[in-house]
C-alpha cells in the first residue's frame, strides 16, 4: 500500500474517535526534517460532560506536553499547561498552531508528510476518572483541507 493510501486511511480513521464523553476531530502533526527536535499536534476536542485533557505521549518522542501559545507583550511565549487543558461540558477546544496544542519534543526521527504518527491522550472527567485515546494521526505540512483566501494553502514549510 502507498504513503497516501495509508494517510488517507489515517484520516478518515481519526476524522471523529470517541473515548467515553470526549471526541476528538480532524487530528493531525505538522511535519519535521532530520535534525528538527520538535513538532506539534493538533485537532477539535469535544468533552460532552466536560473534563480535562491531563497528558499526551507519542512513541516518536522523548517528551510529550499540552502547550499554550500566547502573546506576552510584544513577545509569542510558549508554555505547557499546568493541570492540564479544561474541556467545556460540550463545547469544542480547538488545538491549533499559534494557540493550545500538543508539542512532541526531542523527536526521535523525522516526521515526513503523508505518514502517520502514533498519539495517546489522557482525560481526566469531573470525578477524576482517567480515561486514555488511542490515535493514529496523519502528518501533514498544514491542516488536512487548509485553505488560504479561498484558496488550497501553499507549503511554506521549505523557506
């Protein structure tokens, strides 16, 4: 089977994953080159009676970490979310670039686009029940189905 075959199967695989109350929607990882130590993952988390998202681990990295991207002044800081990340009793979160996200650090090898990446999440509920989510995620170089003005994105990945 090729690369793309196999990522599209991905796709549609983690298109919509159910873990108890918790939906996860349109997973996926950004890209990596030899030599780069991290990357991100990102997607649309629904809790139906709310919870938290407490941890995150890949296979593909040393460290695994929910993050926050925000201005400081003049200044994008980047920070792991202390607790974890709180799910509104059914509201979407949306895990994207520049805001909250899943960072994979020191990278044990690269992520090529059209390949998939193995990622656990863990939830904790209102009662403190952990529950975990096993996904497969596509790796692209932008969000599966991007657009710029109306435009399919370009990769500027490269520059």
């Amino acid at each position: 089977m090729k690369l793309k075959t196999l990522a599209l199967i991905a796709t549609l695989a983690c298109s919509a994953v159910h873990a108890q109350t918790v939906e996860v929607k349109d997973a996926w990882a950004r890209t990596s080159v030899q030599g780069q130590k991290a990357t991100g993952a990102f997607m649309k988390i629904t809790a139906k009676d709310g919870a938290k998202l407490v941890s995150a681990s890949s296979p593909v990295a040393g460290v695994t970490e929910v993050h926050e991207m925000k201005m400081d002044g003049d200044v994008m800081k980047m920070r792991a979310v202390p607790g974890g990340l709180d799910l509104p009793a059914g509201k979407t979160v949306e895990l994207k670039p520049g805001g909250f996200h899943v960072m994979l650090m020191d990278l044990k090898t690269a992520l090529p686009k059209d390949t998939t990446v193995p990622l656990t999440l863990v939830f904790k509920d209102a009662k403190g029940v952990e529950s975990k989510m096993e996904l497969t995620v596509p790796v692209a170089a932008m969000a599966p189905g991007a657009k710029m003005d109306g435009k399919p994105a370009m990769n500027h990945g490269k520059h």
